[in-house]
C-alpha cells in the first residue's frame, strides 16, 4: 500500500491544529468559554471544558502518529473521523433543546467538519488499497 501524496501533511495539520486548540482550551478555559458565548462563571465547567481540551490534544498526537504511516495507523484515522461526525450531532441534540447555544457552533468549521473530506478520502484510499 503507498500513501497518497496529501496524506502525510493533512494528519500533521490535523496533529498541529489538535494540540494547539487542545492546548489553549486546557490552558485557557475560561478565556475560550467566555469567546464561545457560555458561562465561564463554574469551576465545574471550566475543568470540564479544560478536559475536553485535553482530550483533543490526545487526539493530536494519534493524528502526528498516523502521520509517520497514514495507511497502517487507519484506525487512528477511523476513531478521529468518528468523533468529529458524533461531536456535532452532539452539539446539534443539544443546541436544538437549548442546552448549549448556537454560538458554539462556530468551532465545529474547523474542530470537525473541516476533517471529513480528508479523513473520509484517507479511509476509502486504504479500503481501495486492502481489497
């Protein structure tokens, strides 16, 4: 199996951008909470909100190690793509009932939505390359 030309630079951009947005929101959660239009005011959901950032940057070194092999590493690829199609659907359930406001929207553009096509073409490459 050889890996496209594109493969290996979209995982380290997807890499990069994980750990630095990972990284403020840890950081930086009441700063990034208040951009978003939520409460900032509970520690509750300032560390909530702080482990959410975490947890992308998590996602950021699997993406910096799919990068090295990005046809052997698929599942790292799967498991992102997974994420970034329910994190939305999460986001639209509680939107819709009021939960979270639609302001918050504005990161699923390059948080997820952004990732679909290049995560989505990578998986079918490696389909193609398997059968």
């Amino acid at each position: 199996m050889r890996n496209a030309v594109w493969h290996r630079p979209v995982l380290v951009m997807a890499g990069v951008y994980n750990l630095v947005w990972g990284a403020l929101v840890a950081v930086a959660p009441r700063a990034t909470l208040e951009w978003l239009g939520l409460d900032a005011t509970s520690a509750v959901t300032r560390n909530i909100w702080a482990c959410v950032g975490m947890i992308v940057g998590v996602y950021g070194v699997g993406y910096l190690i799919a990068a090295r092999d990005p046809l052997r590493h698929w599942p790292i690829v799967l498991v992102g793509l997974l994420g970034k199609i329910l994190g939305p659907l999460g986001f639209v359930f509680a939107a819709v009932r009021g939960e979270l406001p639609w302001t918050m929207g504005w990161t699923l553009i390059t948080n997820d939505l952004a990732w679909w096509l290049p995560f989505g073409f990578l998986l079918l490459a490696v389909r193609r390359a398997r059968h």
